[in-house]
C-alpha cells in the first residue's frame, strides 16, 4: 500500500460507542483519503469487550494499510467524569495497538483540529465534514452518515498540516527563536 503513497496517516476518533477512523494518503504533498468509516460498539453491552474490539479493528487497519503516523483526537473535558474515562480508556486501546505496530502516536485537541480544517476552533463537526468535502474533493457518496469518521478524518489532515509546517517538531516558535538556536545559519 505504501507504494503508492509517500506517507500514510491513520486517524482516530476514539470513542466506546463510536469510534471513528480515517487513512490519509500523501502524495509529494497532496492529500487524499484512502479510507474512512466508524466501528459501532453501541450494541455491545460489556465495556471490556468494547475495548477489546477497538484494539483488534486499530490492529487491523494498520496491517491492511500500513500508515506511518498515527493521529488521535484527545479526550475533552467534561463534567461527566464516568464518560471521561470510558473515552480515555478507548483512546489509550487505540494508542497501544499503534504502539504494538510501531507506529508514531500524536494527540490533538479537537479545537486544534477544528482550527487547522475550518479556520474555527469551535465549528461544529457539520462545518468540519463540509470542509473536508471540499479540500479533498470527496464526492457526496464518500460522505459517511456518522460524523465521528470524518472528525478521524480530519485528526489526520490536521497531523499533515501540521508537520508539513517548517521546522515542524523542532521546538522553533518564532523566528526570533530560530535565529537564537542557529546564528550561524543568519547572515
């Protein structure tokens, strides 16, 4: 799979009643969705069995696809602590799968995807689906029903955004910064 493509990235909207995942394909440096869809958990009562799904379908995808990166959306703060913790554990299966296989993990709040898609750290995950439509040039039968695919979808644009930046990884906030940590490359 990965002869077609220079980079892979596996996203992941972890969840234990939907969880999302969506594979991007970097060409050179042009995105374009290899996959996306959800994992519905919801008619599963036992939680651990849950979790037990999650890993094997996290496993599975990175066998079939082999992406070099893994991008998760982070957990939110919310007041219902029980919830909060069902998700933490969904996205640390999630995380343990890629681990197992070697792949590279990279958390993201979610406004900080929202912001790197629609400009809009607040949109709603509607504007989110539009907004990937449109950079992808994804056809309305692509579009899934359950939006949780296409918030992994965008964990993992979001990921290419942002590594694509220059110095990106390096710790350089500013150029003020970068003309400290390297004069000699200043004239």
């Amino acid at each position: 799979m990965n002869d077609q493509w220079d980079k892979i990235i596996i996203g992941i909207d972890p969840g234990t009643n939907v969880m999302g995942y969506g594979l991007l394909g970097i060409k050179g440096k042009t995105p374009s969705m290899i996959v996306m869809g959800v994992l519905r958990l919801n008619k599963m009562d036992d939680h651990y069995m849950r979790l037990h799904r999650i890993f094997e379908r996290v496993t599975g995808l990175i066998e079939q696809y082999l992406p070099d990166e893994m991008a998760i959306e982070a957990p939110f703060f919310g007041k219902n602590v029980q919830s909060m913790l069902k998700l933490g554990r969904a996205q640390g299966v999630a995380i343990a799968a890629a681990l197992g296989r070697q792949v590279p993990i990279t958390e993201y709040e979610p406004r900080k995807i929202k912001m790197a898609i629609t400009g809009n750290g607040a949109a709603s995950k509607e504007q989110v689906a539009a907004m990937l439509q449109r950079i992808l040039k994804l056809q309305p039968e692509q579009m899934p029903d359950l939006l949780d695919a296409t918030d992994a979808l965008a964990a993992a644009l979001c990921h290419h955004y942002e590594t694509g930046k220059p110095f990106a990884g390096h710790g350089v906030k500013s150029w003020k910064t970068f003309i400290a940590q390297h004069p000699d490359r200043v004239k």
